[in-house]
C-alpha cells in the first residue's frame, strides 16, 4: 500500500501536476489529489479510479451527496467533505451566477419549457431554484400519466436535494388544448407543498403547459397554494 508520496514519479499526480500543470492529470488523478492521504486506506489514484468507475464518469461522482460518499470504504467525513465542496465550486464556475436565468412570473417558467406544448403524453419536469430564484437545472421526472397514484413525492425533491435547490418550480403538460388545472392537480400540488415545507424547499409555482402556448399558473389561481 503506497501513499500518493511513495508512488513511483511517472505515476504520482502530484509530481506529474507540479511539473506540468493539473491540465495533464487524467479524471481520477484530479480527484486522487483532493483525497489526499489517508492512513490504513488504498492509495487516492486506486480509489478515485474505482469510484469513477462505478459511477460511470466524474459528472455522476459530482452529484453524490456526503452521505453517499462515506459508504465507500476509503472515505470519511473529511474526505467526503472536500468532494463535495470541490464540486459545488465547480458547478458554480461552469455557470455563473449572473448568466443563470432568474425566474420571476409564471411566464418566466413557461418560457423555459415552452416545448412541452407539442408533447404528445404527459410529463413532469421539476425546475430547480437558487436563493435568488436563477435557475440551476431542470429535471424531467415523469413521463406518461402524472396522477395521485403515480407521482412519488420524493421523486419530486431528489434533485434539489442533491443540487442544493431552496426551490422548485413544477411544470407538466396536457396533451391538449385546455391547461385547465384539474381538481387532481390541485391535490397534487397540495400534497408537495406540504413536503416542501417540511424540507424547507419552497414550491414557488405549479404551470400547467398546454397546445397552442397556453400556461396556467395553480399558484395565481390559489390552487394548492
């Protein structure tokens, strides 16, 4: 067992960045150098490169929470921690704060999945809320009938845990020409409030998305809300 130090020089991650620059280090070199050492562990390199492996690629480790990375053995609080917090930063970098886009009214949203207009089934897509109300990412979590007995709740909330939403915006469509709200809708929509209030994950508004651009927004209609 060889600590990143012990590593031979042609393969050390450290060497090879101080002599070259970290634009040479492959994936799992990076992330082997924010592991750093550890006693009675494997080396980083092997480490990283087995979790890169099993995720399926770095932009899959990036999503893991905390809790998910101190499952492998290897990795503890601290080292979990620099993950974590490293990946953040690297979101944060790729899109910058100002160039995200704010939402601020139902239309706002609409014109951000404006295209689930011409869609032929029903589908829900959960849009993602910074503090500032920017959007981080939207998410489509259900295609098909989207109903009491098919909606997980907990569905709804697993991105913006792992994205570190304060909000959500949910949009589904119906494959027609009416965004009338149906009463199913509104128990929907009442039901995740809840949840999200638990969470601490605001529901700023529910759209329904319908043919020839139509929208409407359950919140101004004091549906669910």
């Amino acid at each position: 067992m060889h600590t990143l130090r012990e590593l031979p020089a042609e393969l050390n991650p450290l060497v090879r960045m101080d002599h070259s620059g970290a634009q040479i280090l492959a994936n799992h070199e990076l992330v082997a150098v924010l592991l750093g050492d550890a006693p009675h562990c494997d080396n980083a390199v092997d480490l990283a490169e087995r979790l890169i492996a099993q995720y399926g690629g770095i932009s899959e480790l990036a999503r893991l929470p905390i809790g998910e990375l101190m499952n492998h053995k290897g990795i503890g609080f601290g080292r979990a921690r620099r993950l974590v917090a490293t990946f953040e930063l690297a979101k944060r970098i790729s899109v910058p704060e100002q160039e995200r886009v704010r939402v601020s009214c139902p239309a706002d949203i609409f014109a951000l999945v404006s295209d689930m207009q011409y869609l032929e089934q029903e589908q829900m897509r959960v849009v993602l809320l910074n503090t500032k109300n920017r959007v981080i990412k939207i998410v489509t979590v259900y295609q098909g009938s989207v109903h009491t007995t098919v909606v997980r709740i907990a569905e709804l909330f697993r991105e913006a845990i792992r994205w570190n939403a304060t909000a959500i915006a949910l949009v589904h469509n119906h494959p027609s020409s009416d965004a009338t709200p149906s009463p199913e809708d509104a128990a929907i929509t009442r039901e995740i409030v809840k949840v999200g209030q638990l969470m601490d994950i605001d529901v700023a508004d529910h759209i329904v998305v319908a043919q020839g651009g139509r929208f409407v927004s359950l919140r101004e209609r004091g549906l669910g809300f």
